[in-house]
C-alpha cells in the first residue's frame, strides 16, 4: 500500500493490500479500497463507497458524492464498484437514494471514459464501456456487455438490454432491446449490434434467428409487446431474451424497428 503525503486517508477508511492513493486524493471514512486499486491524483472518494479490486481511478474523478436529487435529504445510501474497471477523468458516480433501493451499483470489467455521469441507483452491468462525456441518468438499467457513445444521453428509468450499442449524440428515453442499434439524436432502434455480436463470437445461426425475428417485430401484425412475446417460442436463446425483455417490468415504452 503506498499514499502520497499529500493525500487525505479520513480515520476509518479501509485499504486493500497494493493500493496506491496518488497526490491530492481524499478518501472518506466510510471509503473500502480493494486490493491494487489506483487512485491517480486529486479524485475524491467519499460517502459509503467500495471499489473492487484493480480499478483505476484517473485524476478529478468523484465518486460516491450525494446524489443529484432534490428529494435526497441525506439518507445512508451506498455506491458499489467492481473489480478491474478503469475509470477516467472528471467521471462522476453517486450515491444511492431511498426511494431508489438506496444502492447505485456498477459491474466488473467496465471502461467510463473523461467526464461520463453514473446517476444515482443506477444499475450498470459488467463490460459496459460508457464514451466521452455521456450520462446515465437516474435508476437506469444497463446491461453487460453494452456500449453507450460519447455524448449520449440515457432517461431515468430506462433499460437497456445486454450487448446493445447506443450511437454518440443519441437520446434515449424508452426501453432498448439487448443487442439493439441505436442511432439518432432522438435515439431510434435502427437494427442490431452485428459488430459487438460478431466481436463476442455469436454463432452465425443465433445472430440470423435475431434478424428474422428483428423483421417480424417491425413487419408483423399486432401491437409491438403482443409481437415480441410471441417470440418466447423460438428455438433461439437470444431472440427468447427479447421476449424475456420485453416481459419484464419497466418503467418506459420500447424504442421499436422502424
């Protein structure tokens, strides 16, 4: 464990075994450094916040600060961390709030790239990779393995399935499908994440299973919930996961193939 004398460790604070607190960082008394964690310099780490082990923190990040809620009125919220993600600068992540379950919670394995925003109960997946200057906003559900383009901005309440893509500059203010393209500054679902799919070794025939069943969910007949339950049949584990999807409870409507 090494601290730089500059540093501000508050009594309480506990740190794992390797980690290293650059210059100007202050670490609060509720604050659980796992091992190897890399604080860089001048980042904030405050309120009842664990990080996982082999994070990076790179300098002027804040994280676990109160939420950016007017209805928060101090309550003991939590921020939790996994392992290995890397964390760049001026990239906020708050805490939790009561009527949010209390816990905002980031995955393993992610990349939040210069000045992204992860809102308070937030619940964000293992891999997600969250470009420049992007917001995720408030109780949000990103799932593993999801990429969210600079600039980008998420809805509260909004899900968005496993290995979706949502496009830089997009708004996105309904439910997305897992392994969804999204595109447009209003955020509209133009097809399926051939790219991130193919990148993660899918089978030709599972990613032709989810185009056939892309063009009955925009060409059949029926409201769009009724279309995509009627997938739950299919002989497809990822077209299945749609009808999954789409049948648990939300908060918002569904970004729909145009």
């Amino acid at each position: 464990m090494a601290i730089h004398p500059t540093a501000l460790v508050e009594p309480g604070a506990r740190i794992g075994e390797g980690a290293h607190i650059g210059p100007f960082c202050t670490v609060g008394p509720e604050v659980v450094l796992g091992e190897g964690v890399e604080l860089k310099s001048h980042v904030v780490v405050a309120g009842d916040t664990e990080i996982g082990a082999g994070t990076v923190v790179f300098p002027f990040a804040v994280l676990g600060e109160v939420p950016q809620d007017l209805k928060y009125a101090g309550e003991r919220t939590r921020l939790r961390i996994g392992p290995m993600n890397r964390i760049r600068e001026h990239v906020t992540m708050n805490l939790g709030t009561a009527g949010g379950g209390g816990e905002t919670r980031v995955g393993a394995g992610g990349l939040f790239m210069a000045g992204c925003h992860v809102a308070h109960d937030a619940q964000v997946g293992d891999r997600v990779v969250v470009a420049n200057c992007a917001a995720v906003a408030g109780h949000c559900i990103i799932g593993d393995d999801v990429v969210i383009g600079g600039l980008a901005g998420i809805h509260q309440w909004v899900r968005i399935g496993r290995g979706a893509m949502i496009g830089a500059l997009a708004m996105v203010t309904h439910d997305v499908l897992p392994h969804g393209l999204v595109q447009g500054p209003r955020g509209e679902l133009d097809g399926l994440n051939l790219v991130g799919l193919k990148r993660r070794g899918v089978a030709r025939d599972e990613i032709s299973a989810l185009r056939h069943a892309y063009q009955a969910l925009r060409d059949g007949e029926g409201a769009f919930q009724e279309r995509a339950r009627g997938l739950g049949a299919s002989g497809s584990a990822l077209v299945r996961e749609w009808a999954e999807f789409v049948a648990a409870a939300t908060d918002r409507q569904f970004l729909t193939p145009r």
